[in-house]
C-alpha cells in the first residue's frame, strides 16, 4: 500500500504540473511575446503619424525661412528617405538609421524656428509644434513601452523553471530597440 | 519647455543610492500591500455588517412570517415561529445548538440581504460607472482652438501609448479647483477629467504626470476597486432605507426611486444623482421612525469611526502609491508628479461636490478648496488631505481615502522627486524629556483611558442596536401580526 502511493504520489504531482502549469506558462509567454509584438507595431504607428506631420510644417514655415533652404531641403530629403524605408526588410532596426536623421533635420529646423520671432507668434506654427513635441513623445514612450515589454518577456523566459519550456517551444529572445529620436536631444 | 520622456528621474536627490526604489519594486510593494488592506476590509466590512443584521432581524423575520403565511394559502406549512420556539424551548436540545439556531435566525438573514444588495449596488456601479457622479460637475469636451485644452488631448494620448491602453476620452471641468479625476467602468471605456484651474496652472510636464498617474490607476484596475468599495456604502444607504421602510414614507420613496433606475437603465447623471440621495437618505419623520433611524445611524457612526472607516479606505490610499508608482514608470519622471501634486494642494483641490466620487480623483475633493487658493507651496511640507471627509457626511467619517500628501511626496522621493522631504517630527530627538513623559503619561492615563472609550463603545453599539430592535419589533409587530392572524385565519 505504501509502495502504492510512493509511486502514486508523484505521477499525480506531475500530472498536475503538466496540465495545470505548462499551459499557464506556456500562455503567459505568449502573452508577453505578443505584448512586444504589439508595442513594436505602435511604434511604427507613431513614426508614420510623424511623416505625416512634416509637409505640414514645412508649408507653414517655408514662407518665412526662404533663406534657410539647407535646413528646409535636410527635413524633405531626410523625410522622404524614412517614408521610401518604411517597406525595406530589415523592418523597424533596418530603418534606425533614415529615422535617426529625420529626427536630427527636425531638431535643425526647431532650432532655426526658435530664432524667429515672428514663427514662434503664430498660432498655426506653435500648433504643429505641439504637434511635433507630442508626436517625438508619443515616438518616446512607443519605444519605452516596447522595451519594457521586452524586459519582461525576456525575465520570463530566462527565469526558472519557465526556461525550461522556451527551447521546446521556440521563444526566441525579442530585441531592445535602440532609437534616438528626441528632436531636442539631436539638434 | 522640457518635454522628453527619456528624462531619468534626476540624480541631485539628497537621498544617498540606498533610500532610492525602482518604481517596479515599488509597485510590487505597494500591489502586495493593496491585496493585504483588501483581505481587511472584507473582514471588517463582515464584522459591521453583523450589528446591522440584528437591527434588520425583526424586519426580516415579518416579511418571512408573511410569506409563509401566504404560501400556506396554497399549500399547509406550519406557522415558521413555532419552529423556532419549538426548538429554542426544547430542554434536550444542546446549547450549542440553540445558540447556532439564534445566530442562524438573527444574523444570517441580515447578513445575506446586505450581501445582495452589495451585489445588485456593485453590478449597477459596474454598469453606469459612478462616473455619473463626477459628471453632475459642470464639465465639457474640451476645445481643440484652445492651446491648453489641444495640448491636453495630446497628452492623454502620449500616455496612453505608453501604458498601452486605447486613448481615453477626455473632459474638461470647469470648477475652482486643481484637479484631476478617471471615472468610468473599465479601462476601455474610462474617461479622463481635468479641471480648467490645472491646465491653467501647471506646465506640459506637471500635466503628463498627472495624467500619467490617472491612466496608471485605469490601467492597474483602481475603477473596480473604486466602484466595489463605494458599493459598501451605497449597501448601507440601502440598508438604512429599507430598515425605515416599514415605518417612514420618505424611505419607501427613495426605495422606489432607486429600484426605478437600477431596474430601467437610464441617463448616467441620473443615476448619480439617485445613488447621491440613496446615501445621503435623511429619512425618519414621526417618533419610531426617528428612534429608528437615530439608532442605526449612532451604530453606523459608532462602529465606522472606531473600527471600520480606516480599515474600509486603506486599500484605496495604497492604490494611490501605487498609482504613483506605476505613472513614473510611464512618464520616467518622478519630479514633475511630485511638483504637481504639491501644486495642485497649494492651489486648493477642492472640487464642490466632488466627495462623492473621492476615490477617482487624484487627490482628495474634499481638501481646501481652489477658491481660498493662494498659493504659497505649502504642500510641500503640509499634511493636507489626510483628515478631509469623503464621499458623503457619513461614508468614511473622517477617513480620507486619499493618503497624505506629505507621505505620497516622501515615497515619490525614493523614485526621484527632487522637491523638500516632508517634514518629520521626532519628538525623542527634539524634546527627548517631554517625550518620555508624554509617553509614560500616556502609558498609565491613556491605555486606561482607551479601555474604557472601547467598552463605552461596545456598551453604547450594544444599547443602539437593543433599543433599534426594541423599536422595530414594535413597528413590526403591529403591522405583521393582524395581517398574519388574517392570513392564518383565510387559510
């Protein structure tokens, strides 16, 4: 009889960790892998809502920056670069690079805009500014949200004992994204 | 002005490395906490509700004579106060069995009806989202021409990216006060509200953390817990009605009123303003009614001063800090949240009428109100918003579901504010002598002191609750027996 159950006792015990824990784990891994997946998708949400916010800002200004063409031509080619990027294969990493100088040209010309007065009275350019700030913020916390997300797939999946179920089931490690695009920082 | 939310949470904090905290230890500190307050206050709410289900016995045990009286016009069932009796006045029966049979017969009903009725309040609260209450505030879709109110939608929106939730809608409320307050049912249909004065005061940072801090309390689940704690005290407005109903019109009334809307779903302001009267009830015209109603409102007071309104609010004050917690974790900028708060109370957060729906705001309604605002910062080092009422007159009696001020600003320390530390006073540091005296004093004063408070307490619930079932019994009595020797009689 005590035989009975020293045999008993653990076939019930892992019985019980291979229908009530692995599908747990196993859904909250997925869980978190598509919560990075999704973060990642507002992020270039939020990098598309910036490259349609530059033309805007370019009309509204261009009228008085006529003697600011390198700085107005920088923002254009720097936009339509990133805009021609948006379908390359290297995805969101393979596109740092053109988003990147998208986010230095818009720095330049916040800058040149601050030193004019007539630019900073006007309700329409201060608008597309508040804009522009909310949209780098917005940019900001898309990528904070995303490599929080990452933090805590990848603590999940390192930690014992759920480890032990990512090689059996193909949960690859996600990626930290490394993006500069504070226009302030950039200028 | 500085709007990165790449910002670090600053590092001229006089806090050595030590005293910090990550805002996700404290998160996890202050989750564990909320749990633990929760698992009290059930307890708690569990002891009160056993005063008033005695209260309620005599009320319950007519409706039930009644309607056996009435199922025995169809099918014979002996009179249910002979089982009683039956058993009670048996010598064979054990003791323990007839003091089983005395808590079954007195409490249990009681405690089962106010069980349903949080329930029924809960499901309501969960289905008209008590935002009705702060929306019986003058507020209105903000302006998109104004730069303060389109800077506003921005902000609600950058936060919402960063915690990952769909954009709430957004609500101007145009009262005297710095405040701001998530009213709604879920995180998918929450609404933000932000009075005119805050948007006008603070800059685009001080905005983004409060609003940081709204999203973050929708995001963590604080409007559940928000609705399922007010519908304690709606249960004891109901309670209290339906306990008067037999003997006041102006309870049966009210009665009406609130089973009409909860019934026939209807305008949410409406149905504010229902459960505003429903908790507010003022009832008890005539002599017994009176007595009554002053006998169950001295228990309610009693019982919620000395044991239940602290213990009743201490989940909410937790999930403030942890509200906190979680917006520096949205916004990486504990400094701007701790400016704004000390801000908005030197400004006055008082939002008239906004006490109804306490929990919801960032910080306490009930404070001083932005009319007598002066400025001046004392927020800063003041204790403000820890003694205010909220809710109604009754509902938390001098419990405020909101924590200090002083001690929010002294935890957003740990994560990064840079603003002055919270004044502490030590009494054994600065008057070492005294404090010793004090001490000793209250030692052998005020322990005894305590003891008796506490029995003149108990003697005093105990007197409330024998004298409202003195009274109530009577009322009953004689509406119950004629009919039940009516209804005997037919049968």
């Amino acid at each position: 009889m005590s035989a009975g159950l020293l045999v008993l006792v653990p076939v019930l015990l892992l019985v019980v960790v291979v229908v009530v824990w692995v599908p747990a784990a196993y859904n909250g891994l997925v869980r978190l892998r598509n919560e990075v997946a999704n973060a990642s998708g507002q992020i270039d949400t939020q990098l598309v809502r910036r490259h349609d916010l530059v033309p805007s800002l370019l009309s509204a200004v261009q009228g008085y920056l006529q003697h600011e063409r390198d700085v107005l031509d920088r923002v254009t080619r720097a936009r339509a670069a990133a805009v021609g990027a948006l379908g390359s294969p290297g995805g969101l990493v393979g596109r740092v690079a053109t988003e990147n100088e998208l986010s230095s040209a818009l720095g330049s010309l916040t800058a040149v805009v601050e030193s004019y007065p007539q630019l900073r009275s006007s309700a329409n350019v201060l608008r597309l500014q508040e804009d522009l700030v909310s949209t780098e913020n917005r940019i900001a916390f898309a990528r904070q949200h995303h490599n929080d997300a990452v933090t805590a797939y990848n603590t999940a999946r390192e930690t014992f004992p759920r480890n032990l179920l990512v090689g059996s089931f193909g949960f690859r490690p996600a990626e930290y994204l490394k993006l500069d695009l504070s226009v302030s920082d950039s200028r | 002005m500085s709007t990165d939310p790449q910002r670090g949470t600053g590092s001229s904090s006089a806090l050595s490395p030590a005293d910090r905290e990550s805002f996700f230890a404290a998160q996890r500190r202050h989750r564990r906490a909320a749990r633990r307050y929760s698992a009290y206050a059930t307890v708690v709410v569990l002891v009160q509700s056993v005063p008033m289900s005695v209260m309620m016995a005599p009320l319950l045990l007519g409706v039930m004579v009644l309607a056996v009286d009435v199922v025995n016009l169809a099918f014979p069932v002996p009179d249910p106060r002979t089982w009683v009796a039956a058993v009670a006045d048996s010598a064979g029966a054990p003791q323990a069995v007839q003091v089983a049979l005395a808590v079954v017969v007195v409490i249990v009903p009681g405690v089962l009806v106010m069980a349903l009725i949080w329930w029924v309040m809960r499901r309501f609260f969960l289905r008209s989202g008590l935002g009705g209450a702060v929306l019986t505030l003058p507020v209105r879709a903000p302006d998109p021409a104004d730069p303060e109110e389109y800077q506003l939608l921005n902000v609600v929106a950058e936060i919402a990216v960063s915690a990952g939730i769909a954009t709430p809608s957004t609500l101007i409320a145009e009262v005297p006060a710095s405040n701001a307050a998530a009213v709604g049912t879920s995180p998918d249909q929450a609404t933000i509200v932000v009075t005119r004065r805050l948007l006008d005061e603070q800059d685009r940072d001080e905005t983004l953390a409060v609003v940081g801090h709204l999203v973050a309390s929708v995001a963590n689940g604080d409007l559940h817990i928000g609705n399922t704690v007010l519908a304690v005290f709606a249960t004891y407005g109901v309670a209290a009605t339906l306990f008067l109903a037999p003997v006041d019109a102006a309870a049966r009334r009210t009665l009406r009123t609130m089973l009409r809307v909860v019934r026939h779903r209807s305008d949410p302001v409406q149905e504010a303003e229902a459960v505003r009267e429903l908790i507010a009830f003022e009832g008890g015209d005539g002599m017994i009614a009176g007595m009554v109603f002053l006998c169950w409102r001295l228990t309610y007071w009693v019982t919620n001063l000395f044991f239940v309104s602290h213990w009743l609010v201490a989940p909410l004050r937790a999930r403030r800090y942890l509200a906190d917690a979680t917006a520096v974790q949205l916004t990486r900028d504990a400094d701007s949240l701790g400016r704004a708060l000390a801000g908005m109370q030197s400004h006055g957060p008082g939002v008239p009428g906004g006490g109804y729906a306490a929990p919801y705001f960032v910080l306490d309604p009930q404070g001083p109100c932005g009319s007598d605002a002066g400025g001046g910062g004392e927020g800063h080092d003041s204790d403000a918003g820890g003694g205010g009422e909220s809710l109604d007159s009754d509902a938390a009696l001098g419990s405020s579901m909101h924590p200090s001020l002083g001690r929010r600003l002294a935890r957003l320390r740990r994560l990064g504010y840079l603003g002055p530390a919270p004044r502490r006073f030590s009494a054994f540091r600065e008057h070492p002598v005294r404090a010793v005296l004090g001490y000793l004093l209250l030692l052998v004063v005020g322990v005894p002191l305590g003891v008796a408070i506490f029995a003149t307490v108990l003697a005093l619930v105990l007197t409330c609750v024998l004298l409202a079932l003195l009274f109530l019994s009577f009322a009953v009595a004689i509406v119950v027996e004629p009919l039940h020797v009516l209804l005997r009689g037919i049968a």
